[in-house]
C-alpha cells in the first residue's frame, strides 16, 4: 500500500509541475475584450452590417446595439447566443434594433449555439419597454408554438426591458456600464453612449452623435475609444438636402479628432461608418477619412471593419484583426 500512494503521490507532483509549466507558457487570456461586430450603417451592404459591439469583461458577456446581422456575426466569433447577459441600445433608429428579434428568438432555441433558459434582458432610452412590448405581439404565434410543440422554457423568451436615463445603468461582477447623453439632434432624444469600466480599464462607444461635449466627459482618459464618423465631398454637401441632413446628426472625421485631442483614450476607433456618395460625387474613402481626422489629432485613428477584435490591456490596447 504504502509503496502504491508514493508511486502516486509521485505521479500528481508531475502531473502538477507540468501544468504548472503549461500555464506559464502560455499568455494570459485576454480578460476585457471588444469585437466591432457590425460597423455599417443603413445601407445592407455585406462588408458592414449593422451596428453592434461585442464586448467581454470578467465573466460578462454583453452587446451594445442589434444592427442588421448582429446575430450572424456572433456566431461567427463563437459567442453562445444564449449567452449574453444584457443587451444595451444606444437609441431606437432601426439600423441600431433591427437586429434584436433575431438575436432574441433565435437565441431561445433549444441549438448548441443559443439555449438561452433565462429572461432576455435589455437596457435602452425611452420606447424600448414599448418596442419589446410590441415584438411579444408580432411574434406571438411563434412564442407560442415553440412552447407548445417543441417544450422550450418560457424563461426563456421572456423579456426584462429597462429603460434608462444618464449614470450607471449596470454593476454585475466588477463590470459597469454608464450611459451619457449624446446629441444626435434635437428631435431625436433620448440618445446614449455608454462607457464599459472594467478592473481599472475603460471603453466607450459614442452611439449616433454629432460633436459632443458630454461625450468627450464621459471619454476623458479612455482606453478605447469606439466611436461612429460621417463623411461626404464638399460637392456633394452642397447639391443635396439630404446628404446635409445626415451629416448634421453625425461627427465628420475633422470633429471626431477633436473629441480624441481631447479625450486621449489610448486607441481611437470608427465604427458606424457613413460614406455618402452619389455616381457624381463619389463617397469618400475610408483614407479620406483618415486623413481628415488627422487634421485635428495627431495620434492614428483605426478605421474597424466587422468582427475586428480589441483586447484591452493594463498594458494598451492591441488589435486583432478579422480572421
Ligand atoms: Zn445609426
Ligand atoms: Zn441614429
């Protein structure tokens, strides 16, 4: 016996030093990282679906925005769609929300890749009770039959909407999450950004706005910062009403370098990117961008495609581009 539990104990030390040496080996998993899953607009394009943004911290897994496709580009970075613990919207325009019923729905199937058993919880401005309210009733018959003929929880597909006003919106597991005011002009409040902070790091994603003081508060010191950027040639801006209208609700590139001047976060990211053009004036590129935003910022700003990945780090902020 006593020879049995030596060879033993002998075995577990080994077995304990090389697992040891293994996790030495290997780099720590990135514990707060943010994947730009959609970073278009309106226009169902396939390069840039819909606005919304992934983000991971600790042990929580949330979403900011549903824009079109936000369901497919999670599955495309292997994030169980039952698992996503809060949902935030940052205003009710439909590229922002169009997303959510597919998310909700699809991510209560009884699939490897859903199976959510608890309620779908979700945080936005005024009209988002309403909004959820009204998606029960449009998809009754499904919620229905699925509880019916295939047993699936009704926990499941039950909602908690919570409508929110300016301050912190959610504390779970070290992670909170701020709304702020934005202006995305004056018929259309409430609209939010949110800052993610996280074991002393910070993400903020600015939502639609145009040049926003209360945006460069909230982003001061920032490790990342997400934020969205309109753009279209001077020509253009001057024939057409619409394209004015649009870009008096959004940043232009030479503004959205002030906001970085001010704020300093550690990397400046654009995401829902507007790029108006016409077969006369064509739509800038995403260079011009850049080099407006460089007008009035020194440091780099990254253009995001989808799925790009940021891992935000004590150390900075590194990129991880799109497989
Ligand atoms: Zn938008
Ligand atoms: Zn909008």
């Amino acid at each position: 016996m006593r020879s049995r539990s030596i060879v033993t104990a002998a075995i577990l030390v080994t077995f304990a030093s090389v697992t040891m040496e293994a996790q030495a080996q290997q780099p720590t998993a990135p514990d707060f990282n943010v994947v730009t899953l959609g970073t278009g607009s309106p226009p169902p394009t396939l390069k840039r679906f819909g606005p919304a943004t992934l983000v991971r911290a600790g042990r929580e897994t949330l979403l900011f925005d549903a824009g079109r496709g936000a369901t497919q580009r999670l599955m495309q970075t292997g994030v169980r769609l039952g698992s996503i613990d809060a949902v935030f919207i940052t205003h009710l325009h439909s590229d922002h929300i169009v997303g959510i019923p597919d998310l909700w729905l699809t991510g209560w199937l009884p699939t490897a890749y859903a199976q959510r058993q608890s309620p779908f919880r979700i945080w936005g401005p005024a009209g988002t009770k309403g909004m959820m309210d009204g998606l029960e009733q449009a998809y009754a018959w499904d919620i229905q039959a699925r509880t019916a003929d295939q047993n699936l929880p009704k926990a499941g597909v039950a909602i908690e909407a919570t409508e929110i006003s300016e301050g912190v919106v959610y504390e779970r597991n070290g992670v909170k999450v701020t709304a702020f005011e934005v202006d995305h002009g004056p018929l259309l409040k409430p609209a939010f950004g949110y800052r993610i902070d996280y074991d002393g790091r910070s993400v903020v994603i600015s939502g639609d706005t145009k040049f926003s003081e209360n945006l460069i508060k909230f982003a001061s010191g920032v490790d990342l910062l997400i934020h969205q950027v309109a753009m279209a040639k001077e020509e253009l801006l001057q024939t057409s009403i619409i394209v004015r209208a649009i870009l008096a609700h959004h940043t232009k590139p030479e503004e959205a370098g002030v906001v970085f001047t001010r704020s300093k976060p550690k990397l400046a990211v654009f995401y829902h990117i507007v790029l108006q053009g016409t077969p006369q004036f064509p739509a800038p590129t995403e260079d011009d961008v850049v080099n407006k935003t460089r007008t009035t910022y020194s440091g780099p700003p990254v253009v995001s495609e989808d799925l790009m990945s940021f891992n935000v780090d004590k150390t900075g902020v590194s990129i991880v581009p799109p497989k």
